[in-house]
C-alpha cells in the first residue's frame, strides 16, 4: 500500500524532493496541517470508523488539504486532478469519519492530575461566520468584530490533551459563560470547579470557575493565585492557536449547519497531533 508521503509527493512540487529531507516535511505540513508520521496516526484512528474500506488515504490527504488551505472546491479538486463532484463527495464522507473518531475524553482531566480545585482550564473559541442577510445581532463576536461562532474547548492541566469541546452557536446571543453553565457545569463533579479566565467571573461567589481576583490590597497571595491562573491560561492559548491554524476556521464559507462539525473534526486532528507535539509541562 502506498504511503502518505508518496501519495503526497507529486502534489507538493513541481520538482521531485526526497521524502526524507526537511523541506519535503516543511511543505507537507504547510499543505496537510500535520506532519506525515501524525497523518498516519490519523489514519490508523480513521481505520475503525472506515467500515467499509471505501475511504482511501488519498481521501484523507483531500480532505486535510480542505481543513488546512481551504482554497474553493474547483481549485482544490484541479489540484489533486479530479472534478469537483468526486472531490467534495470524498471529502463529505472523510469528514463524517473523522468527527466520529473517539480521542477526546472527559475523564483524562485527572490524568496525572488529581485536583478538583482546578480540574482542567476552559476558554471559549469564536470562529469567523458569514453574516446573515438580514444581518442578525446575535451572530455578533467581540472577539472578531464579526459575525462568529462560539465554541468552548477544556484542556487537561497534567496532559497534553482536550478533554471537552462544545458550542457551535451564535457567538454574541452566547457568552463565554454562559455556554460553559451549559454544556461544561452539568458535567462537573460535586466541589469540582475549572480555571477560567475573567469573562467567567459569576455574579454570586461560590460558583464552578476559579478566575483571577482583583487585587486591591496589593496582598501577594492574590498576586500567586493570579500569576498560576495566568501561566495556564497562557498554556491553553497554546491549543486554541493551533485548532486556528487550520484555514477553514478563520474564513468558512459554506453551509452554516455543517461548520460545529468541522470545529469537531479540527479538535481531533488537534488532539493526535498533540500526542507527538505536546504542550509544554504545568507543574
């Protein structure tokens, strides 16, 4: 069977380049998004979900191409030198697979970590969408200032892995905290709270976020709390910029049912390339 790197080469470069050599690594990733030894993990994931053996690798090197450089669909399908109808009907079914791949887990917040106060850190992700016509001022993002979506992404504090991803809705009718009370609060466990930033401040004390503290006082164990909050915020920012390097999340164009989907599909492939490519340690 043929490899990624070979089924890659001829598309890469006009000229022939070795497939150990650096650049030839340099370019796969800057068209795929990954390197080639994680896309054959992704591969060996896909595999279970792939019943019917009818998505080749090919099929998942499209498709990375699609989440990583998002050039239109003829442009892409004249690339890999087929017509548009194949390309996006291989592409639709690669990404059904790959949404469906079971690598993000709940419970791996305790994994080498064994606090509740904090369990894990949360920070809410928008995401460019086009605006609707008539416009409509939920979709509206103070982060983009644009229409976006809203997303929110938990990250393990003693691995290098997202333990929960949820959202895929209006970004301004959807505040960070309030899609957290929603999806992320009813999973916690009794006393069990999450690290956030100051948007997840609540109103009443007592709440399910440890959140920097206003230090008024100048008292230096509010500077520590503040400084360990800061140093996991700075942590996780590390996996939000690279769920964005995939292109397609900073200019979708398609169907709005389809992007929560997309947003997942990006979240796995981040998660295993995090396996060889992990974040640098907390503790």
């Amino acid at each position: 069977m043929s490899t990624f790197p070979a089924i890659a080469g001829p598309y890469l470069s006009r000229r022939k380049i070795r497939q150990d050599s650096a650049n030839f690594e340099r370019l796969f990733r800057a068209h795929f998004g990954m390197s080639t030894a994680t896309c054959e993990e992704v591969w060996q994931e896909l595999i279970p979900s792939n019943l019917h053996h009818t998505i080749e690798k090919k099929h998942l090197l499209w498709t990375l191409f699609y989440l990583k450089v998002y050039s239109s669909i003829d442009v892409s399908a004249s690339k890999f030198g087929v017509t548009a109808p194949t390309w996006r009907k291989w592409v639709e079914l690669t990404l059904d697979s790959l949404s469906e791949l079971n690598v993000i887990h709940w419970n791996d917040r305790f994994e080498n970590w064994h606090s509740l106060l904090p369990s894990c850190y949360v920070d809410g992700v928008h995401c460019y969408a086009e605006e609707r016509r008539p416009m409509y001022r939920g979709d509206y993002s103070h982060k983009l200032n644009h229409a976006g979506w809203a997303f929110e992404v938990a990250t393990a504090l003693g691995t290098s892995k997202i333990v929960h991803i949820a959202g895929g809705v209006p970004a301004g009718d959807w505040p960070d905290l309030k899609l957290a009370r929603e999806t992320l609060v009813p999973r916690l466990l009794p006393n069990e709270k999450v690290a956030a930033d100051k948007g997840y401040r609540e109103q009443q004390g007592n709440g399910n976020f440890i959140t920097p503290v206003v230090n008024r006082q100048n008292d230096p164990a509010v500077d520590a709390h503040n400084r360990v909050l800061k140093r996991m915020g700075a942590r996780h920012e590390t996996v939000n910029k690279r769920i964005k390097d995939f292109q397609i999340l900073k200019t979708y164009r398609g169907e709005r049912e389809k992007f929560p989907k997309i947003f997942k599909v990006v979240a796995n492939l981040t998660q295993i390339k995090m396996r060889s490519e992990p974040l640098y340690s907390f503790q």
